[in-house]
C-alpha cells in the first residue's frame, strides 16, 4: 500500500468555480451510498420523511446540483424505486461503505468519469454549495489528489461526503481484501486533500451539513432543525 503522500489545504481565498449546467466525460459521478442496515433505526433510514421529503430525496438533490447527476449504489434497490435512480449492488455486499466507494468508483471508471462525488444516504442537509468545494479542489489541485475530504476539527473520522479518483480503486481493492475495511484505511492509502471545516462556513453551518440520521431521535431532530431552518429563511 501507499502511504499517505501528500496533504494540501483549500485556502480561503479560493472561490468554487462553477460547474457545466449538463453532465459531460469531465464530470464526476454523483454517487449516494445506501448499503447500511439501519439497525438502530428499525426501518430504511434513508426513507424516513420530514418536511414533504424523504432523506434519500434530499441526498439526492443535493448531489444533483453539485454535479448534475446522481446515482445510487444499494443491495436494496426496491426500496427506493420511488426515487427513482440508476442504481447498482456492492461488489462486496456488507463489506462497509469501502465497498460503497469501490462500486461508486468502478461505476464511474465504465463511464470515463475521472471520480466519484460520494455521500452517505442519511444526511439530510448536505449543501450542494459545500460539496462543489471538494469538486472544485480535486480539479484546481496540482498535484493532483486521489481523495479530498473536510478536515474534522475534532480528530473524529470525517463523514463519508467525499471526492473519490478512479485512481483509488486498487487500494479500495486492497482494503476490502484485508481486516481493516474502514474508510480511514482507504485514506491512509492514497493521496487524500483537506478542504477546512471552515470553509463550510460560507454556506452553512457545518453541524447541520453533516448532521446524519441513525436513530428515530435523530430524526424527531432534523425535523426540528428544519423549522429552524425554515424561520430563518
């Protein structure tokens, strides 16, 4: 494996470039990751709804306006026949969200897409704004990264809202082969960028973006979270 070669941070005086209004060859792939149990949920958190939408729906429209298209990688691809999307299993199913990364990635690579855009199904307030900060850094970057993340202030893994290279495929291949499957030890792997929490701070409140429903308590909160959301508009 690769070491961790090379870490660059997204200044502050950078501003995200737009992106083409239609999806072309250069354009990343937009993928939601819906492979999890949703064990303390008691049901597919992903189709849980506040607001007149479910989770899914917000993920996906949010991926949708960051780079103009949207897929979804699930083992359970009735359960969101309503979305609907173009979907695809894990090559590794209940492998963790590595193997999400890794059919996100070899989606992306049948394409000639140069990456992967990845977002977790459960974070209901992703801002499209935010996530086009991770594009932009990917494509602005020299040399260029095989990851690009937000830098966690707190030391804690970042959530999985990510820029995945095709170039990680071998070392997704790699991980998912050994006995440590997480997605720190994808990064530890291959070349990964951090863009600031705090460069978030333009567009949204850091703590909402990466707000993530696992439990019905969670959910009772987003809903709250929403009508603030909405007073403030």
């Amino acid at each position: 494996m690769r070491g961790h070669r090379r870490s660059r941070t997204f200044g502050a005086d950078d501003e995200p470039r737009a992106l083409p209004s239609s999806v072309t060859i250069e354009t990343p792939l937009g993928a939601i990751l819906a492979g999890g149990a949703s064990r303390r949920f008691g049901s597919p958190k992903a189709l849980a709804a506040f607001g007149g939408r479910t989770i899914a729906e917000r993920v996906r429209d949010a991926i949708r306006e960051a780079v103009g298209n949207a897929v979804l990688v699930t083992n359970e691809p009735e359960l969101f026949a309503d979305l609907p999307l173009p979907t695809r299993p894990d090559v590794h199913p209940g492998a963790g969200p590595v193997a999400g990364i890794e059919a996100a990635l070899r989606w992306a690579e049948e394409e000639g897409r140069p990456g992967a855009l990845v977002a977790a199904c459960d974070m209901p307030f992703l801002d499209s704004r935010a996530l086009r900060l991770l594009v932009d850094f990917a494509r602005g970057a020299n040399p260029s990264p095989d990851a690009v993340l937000f830098r966690m202030e707190d030391g804690r893994n970042p959530p999985l809202c990510a820029w995945f290279s095709v170039r990680c495929l071998p070392a997704a291949g790699r991980v998912l082969a050994g006995d440590d499957r997480s997605v720190r030890a994808l990064l530890s792997s291959v070349a990964t960028a951090w863009v600031p929490m705090e460069e978030i701070a333009r567009f949204c409140d850091s703590a909402t973006m990466f707000f993530n429903v696992n439990t019905p308590g969670d959910l009772r909160r987003a809903e709250q979270i929403a009508r603030e959301l909405d007073e403030r508009a």
